[in-house]
C-alpha cells in the first residue's frame, strides 16, 4: 500500500479523494487527510445561503445540506482525517509532512488543495493586532466566518460590505435578513465588474437600491474607526467622509494559499504551478487541486473548474488513464440574491473587432443581457434580471456548438413568439394564437378585409382568446397591418361589450339604480336595452360580488359550469372536484371518492395540479347522485371564482417547516371557498421559502418566515404566463395574514376587469399603489373592503346541495341526448 | 314547455336528430341542430340572448333565427318551432 496525504480538507481536496475511491483507489493508497478547519469537508458554496437564513432558529437541521462529507465518511472509506490540524512544511525529499500539532506524516503521493483566504487590502484600523481581526470586522470565507458573523449581527444596525462582488452582494444580502441596514463599499465603478460590463454594472446596482441595498461604488474605504474598547464603529472613504457601521464584511477578493508550497521549494506564481495532470512542475510526487491552482496562468475562483480538475487528478494518480488531460475551465457564475438574477459566462465584453456582440438591454425593469460570440461561438453572455435563457447558453458555451443564424434566437424565443419579437418580422404562416391556431396571415387578411381595431380582428379570428397570452403580439400585428390606420376601440375599456362604462362607472350605476339582477341592468344600461349573452358570465359575477345575499339570481345568465356546478369537458361531460381544504384528505373521503368512481364508471381519475382529486367525464345526469354520493362539499374547480389553496406539511412534520402552512391554507380555503371573481385565484401557502407549495407563483400566495412572520405575494403565475408574485406584504399573525389575503382578493374583485388574472391586475395597478391602499389604508377604505368580504363569505352556500332540488327544470338533462357519452378515453 | 327554463335553452331527442330549443328572457322560442359543428359542443348548454347562442366549448356564436355562425364557423340546421297548448313543437322537414 502506498501512502497518500491530502493537506486541505475542503471542496477540492475531498473531492479529489472521492473520485480516487470511486477509481479504486482505496486498494493501493491508504489515505490521510489534513484540515484546518474543524470539521468534515462542507459546502462552502452555502455560506451565502447559511447567511440569509441565518435567523432560523432550526438552522442546524441545515446541517446534513451543509456537510458534503460527514465524519461517517471517513470512517466508513478508511481515511484518516486530522481536523483542526495544519500543515506547515513538506520535506519533499524526506516524504514527509509537519503538520502544526507535531505530528509527521510520510507519504508517496502529496496532494495540496490548500484553497484560498480572504484578502484583507491593507486599511487603517482593520487589525486588533498581528493576527486579529478588529472586533466587528469579518472575512466571508469559513463556516467559522459565517457563525461568527451571524453571531456579532444580532441587535446591530448597519453594516459594510467591502467588495462588490458576488461574495460582496451575497454578504450584504445575507446581512440585511439579519435586520441590518446594508452598505455596499466598491472601488471600480461597476459592480461585480469581474464579471459584468459597465452597463450591466449600473443595471445591477438598481435592482440592488431597490432591495434597499445601499450601493457606494467608485470609492476605497481606507479606514476602520472604532471605539473607545477597539470595536468597529464606522469606516472613512477616501475622500475623507466616514459612514456609521456596526460591523464591516471585507470581500474584496480572495488570495491562493500557496505559503506552504512556497516554504517547501515548490514554484509559486499567484497559484501553485501544475502542469495538465495537476501536478507540480517541480515535483512528480505532489500534485495540486482546486482554488490554490495556477493552470497555464489561470487561477479560478469558483467550484465547476475543481470537479474538473479532481477527475483529472484522480484519474491520473490512480492510473486509470494515463493520459488525462486537463486543459482548463470555462468560467460561468450566477448570482444567489434572492430577487436579483444574474447569470454571466466567459467573456464580458468584446475583445476583437470581429467579435459579434448582441445586447438588450431595458434598465426600467431591471433586465440587461448581452451575449458574444467569436468565430459562431458563443464566448461569453450576461443575463441580468431575466436569466430563463441561461440553460441553452451554458451548453451553448460549455460544448461549443452551433449558434442560430438569428442570433437574437439565443437570447428569446422566436418558436412561441412573444410580444417582444417585432411582430413585421414574422412569418406569414407563423402561428400567432397556439390556442386556436390563427396564423400572422389570417390576422392581416382580416384586417384587409376591413376590420379596423384589434378587438375587432380578434372577434372575428378568435385569435388571444384562448389563453389569452398572443394579445399583446396580436396587437401588434394587427397594429403593423393597418400602418397608422389602428382605430382605438374605446369598447377595450367596457367592462362588458354592449355597456359603454368601464367597471367603476358601471359599478356606480348599479348601486345608484340599484340593478340587482342581469335582466335589469341590461334594460336599464345595455345601448339597445338588449341582454347580450357574452356580457352575462361577466355580469352576474359582478353583480354576485357587489350584492352579496341580495342578488337575484337568474340562472341563465351564468355560464354552463355555474349552473351545473362542475366544469364541462371536451365531449360535453363534466369534471367533478370535491372540497378536499389545503389538500388535506382522509381515508373516509377516498374510500368514499373510490366507490363513486366504481359506481358511475368514472373514466379518469386524476390528482390535479391544485392538490385535488378530479373525477372526469361524468355524464351531467348523474352529477346530483354523484354529489350525493360523495357527501362532501363543492371544491370550486369550474368557476371564475376562488379555486384552491395548496399547501405543503409545514410546521407540523417538515423539518424545515416555519410555521404552519396546511392549517392556515385550510382556514383560507374554508373562509373564502367558492368567491367569484373576474377571473380565477389559485393561492398557496408554504411553511418556510423552500416554497413546496410554489407560493411564489399563485394570485395569492404565503410563505412562513423566521419569527412566526408570513409573506404574503400576489400577482404570481404559472400557467400561460409565468410571473413570480410581488411581496405585498410581511405580517405578524396567521389572522392578519387571513385578513390581509381577503382584503386584497376583494380589492382585485371589485376592480379587476373581467377575465383580468391577478398577474396582469398587480402590474397594472402596481406594487407600491396596491401597498398603499391594501396594507397601508392610504384611502381608508381598508374597513369598507373587509366589511364587503365579511358579506360575501356570508352569503356562499354549497352549490352542490342543488343535488337535493335542482334550480331548474331539467338543470341536469343531457345536453346531446343522442350522443353516448363518455366520448372521451377511458383509463 | 315547463321543461325549458326561461333564458336557458335544453335538448331533445326528435327521431334520430338532436334538436336544442332554446327560450329567450324576451319571448321567443327558437330551435337549432343541438350539436356544434366546430368540436361536437353542446349547444343547449351554451349562454344565450336575444339574437344569438354561444357554443360552451370555444364560444363560435349561432344566431337563433337561422342557425348562421357570425363567427366564422359553418351554419347549424335551423327548426321551424312553435309552442300549442304548452306543448312545444317541433317541424323536421327542412
Ligand atoms: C460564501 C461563498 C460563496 C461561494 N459561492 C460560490 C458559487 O456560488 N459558485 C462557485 O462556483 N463558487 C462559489 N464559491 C467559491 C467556492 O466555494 C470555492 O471555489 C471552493 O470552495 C474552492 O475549493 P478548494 O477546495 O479549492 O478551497 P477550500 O474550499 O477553501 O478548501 C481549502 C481547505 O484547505 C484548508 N487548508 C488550507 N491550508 C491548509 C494547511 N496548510 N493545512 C491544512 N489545511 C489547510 C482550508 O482551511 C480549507 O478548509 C463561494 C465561496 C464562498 C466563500
Ligand atoms: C448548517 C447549519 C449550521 C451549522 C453546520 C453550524 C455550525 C456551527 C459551528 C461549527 C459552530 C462553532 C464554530 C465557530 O463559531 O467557528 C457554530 C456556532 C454557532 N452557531 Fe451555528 N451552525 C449552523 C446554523 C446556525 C444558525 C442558523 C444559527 C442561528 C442564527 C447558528 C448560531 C450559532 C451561534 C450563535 C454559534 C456560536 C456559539 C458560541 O460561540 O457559543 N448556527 N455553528
Ligand atoms: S415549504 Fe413546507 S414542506 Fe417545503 S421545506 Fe418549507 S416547510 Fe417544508
Ligand atoms: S365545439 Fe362549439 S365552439 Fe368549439
């Protein structure tokens, strides 16, 4: 058995060691590791992440994430680990290491993964003396850094963050979820300017102010000021002017550490010097892996070019290849800010005059991207804001292909064309509205045809009236095809089409007149005093929302899943979605839901996106005997109403669990169950910002956090639009959070036009408006919109009690008498 | 006729046809082919006003008095209809 010693006991050092176990190299070496720091190797990548949820008191069930390789590890692979132990000299022609306790150790093969530290720029007041840090003053490099740094944090103010570069804005973030107030302190002009161009710079600092992240950039801090007992109480710019902190975080770079190689006679430039086989050029026996690297002049920084390496290494140590090479590492990074995405890759900026260069950049929303590309490839690319292309582009530039002609294809999709794609580009046969299959061509045919206003051309082609998501390019297209020609439609702005009154307007009148039925207000507000079935559905919901238990309800007037209380299939059959609250069933209700899909021959039974269980293709006759049957209330699946909440396990079993998310969703769910709305609202509530219950994408959607607190987000989706919900507010109590959900939910439903979902309704009214009234009461109307949502929870009933008296004759009378149904397959 | 709810319209067997009858809030009683032609819709179950119905499944709109789609769609079979002694009925001759 030969001897192999690893000195670094961190992300490459062990994981050199495993691809060498993984090779079979347990057989010949028998493997000694030294570290420094006191544990087993971890992942030093989820500092950043340790540190934002640093308030979390269950911080330590993090602990088996955090720890790449736990004390079993080496046990169990036979390793000798000394933690806590450094080396501090090779006698390379002795074989032997001296490590800092007094032990010797000798080996045949020496692997150095001796890592990086911190660099500390020399400044006035950072030292307490020759090797401590100033009290207050923190490096962001170790576990250690981490906890100390959590630790100092509690009850302080404000902090600085030297260094404005990922470690840099990952600190202040990570700070600023401490309570503290978050002072960036760069020299460049540009932030993250390692990997961002000067534009992108600029952008990023803005989405960062706007995350209340304060940017100082162009100035060196050079020094700390501190109290009388030595602890950091500011830092002095260089232009003389000293800002108040509690505690400084230095980031500004990072240096290999290459001491030991150095004292031991090995070359040393800013790294160790290795050859393609990682190993030293001045000794056959030592090899060298990870950040205290220096390859054909690079040194790396991150962990992608480490797995390679280690591969490498391993391969050649153990023999089994020879010849493997390492040829060094294309660098991409992403920024782990929540809130801010940033993704860039290779270059940062054209270097030759040749290279192709593609930038879009749109500052008020945060988004800039550019990509690069050499010879057709692509050599670099920065996503900020919007990083959904940055799969396709890290192949793109990690495997070299073939870039599209279109190069603007890298950055959007033009296959699902989107608005932003000039809609004159376009092909003629290129399919506008995927939901209904209407071509550019037809749009512009019609539009030849006479139709001169974008509802118009829509109506007669059905084109965005599917999911809706092709408007914005329908009108576009339709806007380029009659070239300055467009007749505004003030009909776009009529909260129904044969009423000329947008929704405040008609909401007044109908309290004023006191229209309580369809029939009504048509008489009194219709042009022709006509009812107009494609303003029904719309109507009824409103007048149902404004009303309360004194509508009069006429059953024509609702859309045929409203009067049947199920939603109808392809083939004229139903779905039927029993209320099955936050998720949460029983054995008595499946048991149950199991005999009705015997007995009625039920075709598909399906789990739903919603956490619901969907009995589908039930013909309309046997809905009441199937309602019955189940003996459980509506679930609400088929309406423009309230539909679900979802909810994961939460407090009560998740581990990670903050709160808990399956009581609250349910006591929603039970509150405002069945509420019509202009359009539907799906919500969820998740127990921590793992975010299980995919909070972050619902109309409503509430996140527990630290301290028994919930976020509440809205105007989120994923469906035909996909949009992360914005923070409306954070609250203190699963009331307020109760509350505050039906507030706002009322406030959509008396202002959303119809079919508006909760993802265009939160844009358009914007955050800081919808803050304003929602939570702040600005208008004072707060009471008035909680009072009106007390009403309408009042006056709901279980639709599916129908079973017992149905509404109207022949309510549940098939519709194609003549047709066998179920057409559609059953499973 | 107690079978048709006002503003609402229902289906009926008729031979081998499939006839949906439908009944205006402002009077009226009108008849068209029951079944849509776009995907096979229900037209029965569709929402309807004065003039017209629209299909449940993909809102192409018929008109009431003679079955023309104003939305782009083929035309469905129009049925003379008339109400003796509430009883509703039906002429199939086209
Ligand atoms: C907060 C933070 C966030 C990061 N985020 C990312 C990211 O998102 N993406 C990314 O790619 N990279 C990220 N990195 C960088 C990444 O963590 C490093 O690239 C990686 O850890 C380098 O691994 P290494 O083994 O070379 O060095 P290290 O992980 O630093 O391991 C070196 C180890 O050797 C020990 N050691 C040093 N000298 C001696 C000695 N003489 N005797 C004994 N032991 C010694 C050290 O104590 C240390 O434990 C981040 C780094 C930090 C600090
Ligand atoms: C993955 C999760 C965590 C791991 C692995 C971990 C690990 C450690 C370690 C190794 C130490 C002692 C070493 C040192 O200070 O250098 C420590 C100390 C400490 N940790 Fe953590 N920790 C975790 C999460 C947390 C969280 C979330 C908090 C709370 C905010 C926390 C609070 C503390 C405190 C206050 C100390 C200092 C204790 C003292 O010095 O007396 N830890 N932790
Ligand atoms: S979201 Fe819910 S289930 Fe997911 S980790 Fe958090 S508490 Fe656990
Ligand atoms: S089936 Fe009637 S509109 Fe499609």
């Amino acid at each position: 058995m030969q001897e192999l010693v690893v000195v670094g006991n961190g992300m490459a050092g062990a994981r050199a060691v495993e691809e060498i176990l993984t090779r079979g190299g347990g057989e010949t070496f028998r493997i000694t590791m030294f570290g420094d720091e006191p544990h087993g190797n971890y992942n030093r990548i989820l500092l950043s992440e340790l540190l934002a949820r640093g308030a979390d008191p269950d911080g330590q069930l993090l602990e088996e994430d955090l720890f790449l390789n736990p004390w079993e590890w080496y046990r169990e692979n036979g390793i000798t680990l000394h933690a806590g132990v450094r080396v501090v000299r090779v006698d390379r022609f002795a074989h032997r290491v001296y490590a800092d306790d007094g032990s010797i150790v000798r080996y045949d093969k020496l692997v150095l993964a001796t890592g990086s530290r911190s660099f500390f720029p020399p400044t006035e007041g950072l030292w307490a003396d020759n090797k401590t840090l100033t009290p207050g003053v923190f490096g962001f490099r170790t576990l250690h850094d981490t906890m100390a740094m959590m630790r100092y944090a509690r009850g302080k103010q404000r902090a600085a963050v030297i260094g404005g570069g990922l470690l840099g804005l990952e600190a202040a973030r990570g700070l600023q979820a401490h309570g503290l107030a978050a002072h960036v302190v760069h020299a460049a002009e540009g932030l993250m300017n390692q990997q961002l161009d000067a534009q992108a710079g600029r952008v990023l600092r803005r989405s960062l102010e706007r995350l209340g992240i304060t940017v100082h950039t162009g100035t060196r801090t050079t020094a700390i000021r501190r109290t009388t007992d030595g602890a950091v109480s500011g830092v002095t710019f260089t232009d003389g002017t000293t800002l108040d902190v509690d505690m400084v975080v230095v980031t500004a770079g990072i240096r290999p550490n290459i001491g030991l190689a150095m004292v031991s006679g090995l070359e040393t430039q800013r790294g160790i010097v290795v050859d393609d086989q990682l190993r030293s050029v001045d000794d056959d026996d030592i090899y060298a892996v990870g950040e205290c690297v220096q390859h054909r002049g690079e040194v790396y920084g991150l962990v992608a070019p480490l797995w390679e390496q280690a591969t490498v290494l391993a391969d050649h140590i153990t023999g089994a290849d020879p010849q493997a090479a390492y040829h060094g590492s294309r660098l991409a990074t992403k920024l782990k800010v929540a809130g801010v995405d940033v993704a860039a890759m290779g270059l940062k900026e054209p270097e030759r005059p040749d290279d192709e260069f593609v930038q879009f950049s749109e500052p008020g929303r945060g988004i800039y991207q550019t990509v690069i590309i050499r010879d057709g490839m692509l050599v670099g690319a920065t996503l900020l804001g919007d990083i959904s292309k940055v799969a396709s582009l890290t192949q793109a530039f990690d495997r070299r292909v073939p870039l599209p002609e279109e190069r603007i294809r890298l950055l959007f999709d033009l296959g699902a064309p989107t608005a932003e794609v000039g809609a004159a580009e376009l092909a003629d046969e290129a399919q506008v509205c995927n939901c209904n299959g209407v071509s550019k061509g037809q749009l512009v045919a019609c539009v030849r045809d006479g139709q001169r206003t974008v509802g118009g051309v829509m109506g007669a082609t059905r084109a965005g009236k599917g999911c809706g998501s092709c408007k914005g390019l329908v009108a576009d297209i339709v806007e380029a095809a009659l070239g300055g020609d467009l007749e505004t439609d003030p009909a776009e702005a009529y909260y129904v089409p044969c009423i000329p009154m947008d929704k405040p307007t008609l909401m007044t009148e109908i309290r004023q007149r006191g229209l309580r039925s369809s029939s009504a207000v048509f008489a009194e507000l219709a042009q022709d005093g006509a009812e107009h079935a494609g303003s029904k559905m719309a109507l009824s919901s409103l007048l149902r929302t404004m009303w309360g238990e004194q509508y009069i309800d006429e059953r024509d007037g609702r859309f045929i899943n409203d009067r049947v209380h199920a939603n109808i299939q392809r083939d004229g059959t139903f779905s039927v979605v029993p209320q099955i609250a936050g998720g949460v069933t029983t054995p008595a209700q499946l048991r149950r839901i199991a005999e009705v899909a015997e007995r009625y021959n039920i075709p598909l039974l399906k789990l739903t996106g919603g956490q619901r269980i969907d009995l589908l293709g039930v013909r309309k006759e046997d809905l009441p005997r199937v309602w019955a049957d189940l003996d459980m209330p509506s679930g609400h699946a088929y309406g423009k109403s309230f539909r679900t909440v979802k909810t994961c396990v939460g407090s009560d079993f998740c581990r990670f669990g903050l709160g808990d998310s399956t009581q609250l969703g349910i006591d929603i769910e039970q509150r405002y169950k069945g509420l019509e709305s202009p359009a539907k609202m799906k919500l969820a509530v998740s127990g921590c910002p793992r975010n299980c219950a995919e909070s972050y994408v619902k109309d409503v959607g509430i996140v527990a956090v630290e301290g028994g607190r919930w976020e509440i987000y809205v105007g989120g989706a994923a469906g035909a639009t996909v949009r992360k919900g914005d923070l409306l507010a954070t609250v203190d109590s699963r009331d307020e959070a109760v509350t505050l959900t039906g507030r706002f939910m009322q406030y959509y439903r008396e202002n959303a036009k119809w079919l508006e979902r909760s993802y265009d309704f939160v844009p358009r009214i914007g955050l800081t408006e919808l803050r304003a009234i929602v939570v702040e009461d600005r208008d004072g109307i707060a009471g008035r919109l909680d009072e009106a949502m007390q009403d309408s929870v009042d006056a709901y009933y279980d639709p599916w009690q129908e079973h017992r008296h149905p509404a109207t004759p022949g309510q549940f009378r098939d519709a194609l008498p003549l047709v066998q149904l179920p057409k559609v397959p059953i499973r | 006729m107690d079978q048709i709810p006002v503003g609402e319209g229902r289906a009926f067997a008729v031979g081998d046809e499939q006839v949906a009858v439908f009944r205006p809030r402002g009077g009226g009683l009108h008849a068209l082919q029951a079944v849509c032609p776009h995907r096979g819709g229900p037209l029965a179950d569709g929402l309807i006003d004065a003039a017209q119905v629209v299909c449940p499944l993909h809102n192409h709109a018929f008109r009431l008095s003679d079955g023309r789609c104003t939305t782009g769609e083929r035309s469905v079979q129009a049925y003379q209809v008339a109400v003796e002694d509430g009883e509703v009925v039906l002429r199939l001759t086209r």
